[in-house]
C-alpha cells in the first residue's frame, strides 16, 4: 500500500491506470526504495516535459575534492522477496550517470531482478556498471517473463562482470524487442550484446542490434547472446567485434534449440582457444532441429 509519503512534484498512484510520475532522479530512488519495501507491482512512468533523468546526485564515484563519497546505485527490485512485477515506462525518456561499482550480490543493473510485467522506452547515457557477482546488465540483471521493449544504451556506456553479464539484460527467459546496444560489454562465461545467458524459454528476441565490442575472458560469447537456450532470434544484427576463448560467434556463441531468421552479422569474431566454435553466425549449435532463414554474414577479411 501507498503509506509513504511522496517526495515534492512527484504525482501518481503507482497503478497501471495511474502510474508514478517521475521527474528527478530523487525520484527514481523514492520509487526504488518503495518497491524494494515490498510492493513489487508498482507502476512508473517518467513525466512527459522531462528530457532526461540525470542520476548523479543519488550515485557517483567518489570525489575527493568536493569530499564526496562513491555511491553506488542499488537495484529496482532483487532476489530477496522484492522482484519487479509492475510497469516501467521511460516515455522514450534518457536516464544519464547511472553508476553501479564493485556490486557484491548477483543481479545488478538499473533494476535487478525483475520478474513479470514491462519496462520500455529508456536510453541510458553514460551508465557505468560493474559488478563481481553473476547476472549483471545496464537495465537489469535478470529479467524472467518480463517483458523488454525500446531499450538503447549509447556508446559512452560500459557494463562489467563475471558470468551472464549482457549489454542490455544479464540473464533473461521472456521476450525482448526493438533493443540497441553500444555498450562495451566484458564479462567471463555467457557474455552478450544484448543478453549473456538467454535460459530455455521457448520466446524470442526480435528487431534488436549490437554495435559494442563484447569481450568474455571464458566460453559463450555473443553478438545478440552469450548463450542461447531455446526460441528465436529474428530481424536483429551484430556489428560489433566478439572475442571470446570458446563457443563465439556474431548472433550467439552457445546455442541449444535457435530458430535465426532475417539476421545480420558483420562484426569480427575471435575464439582465442579453440577457432574451430568461433562462427560467423554461431559458435556452437546443440541441437540438430534448430533452423536458419535470410541470414547474411560477412567480416572485414572476408
């Protein structure tokens, strides 16, 4: 229930109908705060004649000058309890400066786990996530049906982790559309553009494009996903270079059950350990009834 008070020129009532109007980023943390209290089904929308969100002032790196200390950002929604099952809604808004440092517990982004529902609409400018525990993503670290729509992050942007570590979502099981990475993405096993570690869900990944360059020091290292349990990769390309020791491949490193259709992949794709699960398209493929349909890959010494 709605028993806190709301911070100044902030409107709503978390409902679908009528969803929070968010203006500052000292909103955002107020809407955070709440949903992690509890009330996972919260609805949020960022106000119409607001241009962009700077985070700065709810997390920064440190400052010795101005005698400011780090502050990283906690995650909308996490495992405890508190998963994410409202709407968030950007309204095609930016949200600049988030920063996440060093983040200790799995599931690390914007949001952290979020479980049913949507968010849609977001750029993010300037986001600098790094985390030492599993599932990390510049939106969220793990997304299970939620719905993901609209979703750009711009070159200046950077993510970092261990395992399951994507551009746009660490680990995630539901549908993802119309997304756009240009995030450098680093990461160790299951590292991708998009996603790291796409589980077997049956969904699909749809009219997404990766630009970064994606890095993983292990296995399964993608342009779209890291790896790819099962469902359908359709209208999205990969421009960036993919570099990885094991399973690397432009669209996904490591797949089980993929269905490519209408693809594009033209970045450069390095297997430093074993070249021959380094793929134009894909590293490895487990399962022999997946299909292909209009694809086209080329790199530059082709």
């Amino acid at each position: 229930g709605l028993d806190r008070e709301l911070p100044a020129g902030m409107t709503g009532k978390g409902t679908e109908a009528e969803p929070f109007v968010l203006k500052t980023a000292d909103h955002l943390a107020w809407f955070r705060e709440f949903v992690n209290e509890g009330n996972m089904e919260a609805c949020a929308k960022i106000a119409d004649d607001v241009k962009e969100i700077d985070m700065s002032t709810v997390c920064h790196k440190a400052d010795t000058e101005k005698q400011v200390a780090e502050l990283s950002w906690t995650p909308i929604g996490n495992f405890a309890g508190n998963k994410y099952q409202g709407t968030f809604d950007g309204n095609g808004k930016t949200i600049s400066n988030l920063y996440i440092i060093n983040a200790a517990s799995d599931y690390v982004g914007f949001f952290g786990y979020a479980e049913k529902g949507s968010i849609k609409n977001i750029t993010f400018d300037n986001a600098k996530v790094k985390s030492t525990a599993k599932c990390t993503g510049i939106l969220a670290g793990f997304k299970e049906l939620c719905i993901i729509e609209n979703i750009k992050t711009l070159a200046n942007c950077s993510v970092e982790g261990k395992n399951y570590v994507g551009g746009i979502v660490g680990m995630a099981k539901g549908n993802i559309s119309n997304c756009e990475n240009h995030a450098m993405v680093n990461g160790a096993n299951s590292v991708g553009g998009i996603v790291g570690d796409y589980t077997q869900s049956g969904k699909s990944i749809t009219s997404c494009a990766n630009y970064g360059v994606v890095t993983g020091t292990e296995n399964s290292v993608g342009g779209i996903a890291g790896y790819f349990g099962s469902g359908t990769i359709q209208n999205c390309a990969n421009y960036g270079d993919i570099t990885g020791k094991d399973n690397v491949g432009n669209l996904i490193g490591d797949g089980y059950i993929c269905n490519l259709n209408n693809v594009l992949g033209t970045g450069n794709v390095t297997a430093t350990l074993n070249k021959e699960y380094a793929g134009l398209l894909v590293g490895y493929i487990g399962n022999s009834s997946s299909t292909a349909s209009g694809i086209l890959a080329y790199n530059s010494s082709a």
